[in-house]
C-alpha cells in the first residue's frame, strides 16, 4: 500500500480554459475543413463529367494542405493541453476522498500511447475520474466497500460519446491517411478518400463539443467536491471539541 502524503486538491480551472479554448479552435477548424472536403468531392465529380482546369486542381490542393497542417499543428496542441488537464484531474482524486484507485496520474496520459490498451484504457481511466469527482459520490466513496462500488459504476453518458466519437474520427482519419499515399489513384478512389476525410472532419465537431462539456463537468465537479470535504473537515475538530474523548 502507498503510504505517502495525498497531494492537496489544485483547481484544473486553468488547465481547463486552454483546453477548452483549444478546442473552439479545433472545432471551428472541423467546420472549415469539413466544407473545404465537400468542395473537393465536388471538384471531382466535375473531373470525371464536365473536367476541370488545372488552376482549380491546384487551388483546391493548396487549400487542403494549408488545413491539412493547421490540423495537425492544432491536434498536437490540443492533445498536450487536454492530457495535462486530464493529468491534473486524476491527481486530485485523492484529495477528493478517492481510495483504492485503479489507475495513477501517470498512467491516466501514459494509456493514450500504449498500443492496443489505449483502444479501451482511456475511457476506464475518465471513468474513474467522472466518478472520482463527482460530489454526489463522496459518502459512497468513504464507506468501507466505496472503492469496489465506485469501480463497478459504468461510464457516464458523455463519457462514452466522447469517446466514442473520438476513436470512429480517428479511424476514418487514419484510414483516409492511408489512402491518399496510395500512387494513381482513380477518380473513384479519390472521391471516397475525401467522403472520408470529410465524414472523420465532421464527426470532429460533435467530438470536441462533447469534450469541452466533459472537461467543463468534471472541473465544476471537483470545485464542488473539494468544498464538500473542506467543509466535513472543519466540522471534524468542532465535533471533537463537542465531544472530548475521556482520559483515565
């Protein structure tokens, strides 16, 4: 058992307002880019009916890129803000009257990265944090059997859209990816490639809205947590004064 000293509760508020502005920039992004994708499905209908001319190849290529590189430039920003947010609201878990947990500040960022694990271990890991801060569940959470109840709880609605939403973009994205390195590719090819870049730029949108609510929760649930605590251990030394323990 870890005998160290719990760290003291640290508000995210400020982790939070990066990530979540972040994440208004990556959704208004999405927006962009998921128009700028139907206008290239356009354009390649055009060249397979009426033609088009090389300026309108070009420009069109140009657009892609520059947003192509603003999204990747935004996705890492963004990932670092939301898994130092993360990082800092699974850290306060025990401050919180978390006990028993299954998973460890580290461990909460370090799942993202593990092949395979990091399919399923993210969502647990926001599980445990949805729970671990909720202030509805600080009495469960102090009773003797409050760490096998609180891990038996499912996800959250929100919780499982997030992620859910999460892992469908990325896997279009990725596959998307893959296919624009293929060499010659037909116009047919093409116009699916880019019906999935558009659909995985789409779902972007709903994705990062359910982040920014979940980041938004989970932080307006720790702030009312921690209150609760603080105010249960104010009343501590007053009960004990009420009540002196008696001696000899």
């Amino acid at each position: 058992m870890n005998t160290r000293s719990n760290p003291p509760y640290s508000t995210p508020v400020g982790a939070t307002l990066w990530a979540k502005g972040l994440l208004v920039t990556s959704l208004v992004l999405a927006v962009v880019a998921t128009v700028s994708g139907l206008f290239q499905m356009e354009l390649i209908s055009r060249a397979g009916t009426t033609g088009i001319t090389a300026v309108e190849a070009a420009a069109n290529d140009s657009r892609q890129q520059v947003i192509g590189l603003l999204q990747i430039g935004l996705w890492l920003g963004t990932g670092v803000a939301f898994l130092i947010w993360l990082h800092r609201a699974h850290r306060n878990l025990p401050a919180l009257g978390g006990r028993q947990l299954k998973y460890t500040p580290g461990w909460a960022v370090g799942w993202f990265f593990v092949p395979f694990l990091n399919l399923v271990r993210p969502l647990q890991v926001m599980t445990e944090v949805w729970h671990g801060s909720d202030p509805a569940g600080l009495e469960r959470d102090e009773g003797p059997d409050g760490p096998v109840l609180r891990n038996q709880l499912g996800a959250p609605a929100l919780v499982s859209v997030w992620w859910g939403l999460f892992l469908v973009s990325n896997l279009l994205g990725n596959f998307a990816a893959r296919m624009a390195l293929t060499p010659n590719q037909t116009l047919d090819q093409l116009q699916f490639m880019s019906g999935l870049m558009a659909l995985s730029d789409a779902l972007d949108i709903p994705g990062a809205l359910a982040a920014i609510g979940l980041i938004t929760r989970v932080t307006s649930m720790q702030g009312e947590r921690s209150d609760r605590v603080g105010h249960r251990s104010a009343e501590t030394p007053a009960a004990s004064a009420d009540n002196p323990a008696r001696v000899g």
